[in-house]
C-alpha cells in the first residue's frame, strides 16, 4: 500500500471516528446522535470522492508528462539552406537563348544565367540563377552538378584562367564528399536550376565591377552516367555601362577567351 493510499484512507475514517464519538456522547439525544453520524457519512463520501478525483488528475498529469518527454526526446532536424546542398530545382521549360541541335543520348548543357541583383552598389548581393538543360534525346540519369561564383580584384586574362581553375577544384571537392548522394533523372528538355549568392557588395567592390577592374565569374560543372565529358563552362561578365542590371543586355565572355 502506497503512503498516498494510507493517508486517503485515514482521512476517509476521521469522520466516523468523530461520528462515532458525538454518537457516544449524545446517547440520550437520538436526534443529534443521528445528526452526527450524518455528518460522518458525508464527510467521508467527500474525502473519498476528493481523493479519488485527485488521484485521477495525477494519473493524467504523469500521462503528459511522460508525452512530454518522449517528444523532448527525439533529436530536432535542422535544415541549413547552403546552396550547393540545396536539391536542384527541375523545371520543364524550354531556354530563352538559342541552343545547338540536340545530340544522340542524354547531354546537359548552360542554358542561361540570370542575375538577380537589380543594380551594382553597395550593400547590393551579388546573386544569380543558373540554369542547365538536358538538350539530348534520351533522359539523363545520375545528375550531378555544383554551381559556383566568384569575385576577382584587378582582373586580367591570367585571372581568367585561375578563377576558372580554383572554382574546377571545389567543383571536385564538392562530388568527392557526395559520392554516396542519390542523383535524380533529368528528363528531355527539362531545366535544373539553383540560386547562388556571394557576400554583400563593398563600395570598392562595386566600383571594380562597374569600372571593369574586377571581374564577377560565374562556374558551372555537371557530370552524368554514361557522359563522355563533364560539363564544364566558365564564364565572366563584362561591365555593364550602368549600374542597373538588365539580364538580356549583358554581355558574357568564356574564362579561356
């Protein structure tokens, strides 16, 4: 027997114990010997209606508690948006700009690039989507790819070649810790795209893209099953003569020009 158990019972008899006293003392008064044991009896039946009501709230309580804890329990998933983790987006839609005829099998290809930032100044985020289209006729399985930007200071055709270098490497890097991944299937004609950004723009930042002295170079990389070769383009992007941005006005060169 629980200690709960006892008190509840104890307290149940404490008015029939005083009951039966009052009965005792008032043996020549029938009427308030009866009054007394009627007055034991409810307060007994509210003892025992009071500690069953209580020991109801208390089982429920440990119910929750014990949902409580098996939900604290579980360990919380985070999803961080990095750009290169983030899935591809497949769209099914054909490119703005012209592209070659489509070849034998499955083959991906730069569709187009679109710069979200409205203008180049300061504080702006440099910030694009990029976009590659299975131009073959077959679809293509196990996709990969990593897009990827950058900002050269003092640009020169030398830069070209590094910048295209450097963003090769983690491009490798990148398949290299995602071995394991599942790829998925891009079907004919259907568009991968992701949005990539860099840290916010510096005065001085702004000014070198405006002036041409820095050079904002953007990477694509792509590798599929049963591809002859990857995917594999650089470019950068001429000044533009203002510092609006307006996509299908800007002027793009290969890194190997």
């Amino acid at each position: 027997m629980s200690l709960d158990t006892f008190l509840w019972i104890a307290a149940a008899a404490v008015p029939l114990v005083l009951a039966a006293l009052g009965g005792h003392v008032a043996t020549d008064r029938p009427g308030l010997k009866l009054a007394f044991w009627i007055i034991g009896v409810v307060g007994m039946v509210v003892v025992v209606v009071f500690g069953i009501r209580n020991q109801n709230a208390q089982t429920a309580l440990q119910n929750q508690l014990n949902r409580i804890e098996t939900n604290t329990g579980k360990q919380a998933q985070v999803t961080v948006n990095v750009p290169q983790a983030a899935p591809p987006q497949i769209i099914v839609a054909p490119p703005v700009t012209p592209s070659p005829k489509a070849t034998g099998g499955g083959f991906m290809q730069l569709s187009r690039i679109e710069i979200r930032m409205q203008r180049i100044e300061a504080g702006a985020i440099p910030s694009a989507n990029f976009f590659v289209i299975n131009k073959g006729s077959e679809p293509v399985e196990g996709f990969e790819r990593y897009f990827g930007m950058a900002v050269a200071t003092n640009a020169t055709d030398a830069t070209d070649k590094e910048a295209a270098k450097m963003l090769r490497r983690e491009a490798l890097e990148d398949h290299a810790r995602k071995i394991k991944e599942h790829r998925p299937m891009v079907g004919v004609g259907q568009q991968v795209w992701n949005t990539i950004s860099l840290p916010p723009l510096s005065k001085e930042g702004a000014d070198g893209l405006l002036r041409g002295k820095d050079r904002w170079y953007f990477y694509v990389w792509s590798r599929w099953k049963g591809a002859k070769r990857d995917l594999d383009t650089c470019e950068w992007l001429q000044a533009p003569p203002t510092p609006e941005i307006k996509n299908e006005e800007l002027v793009w060169h290969l890194c190997n020009d």
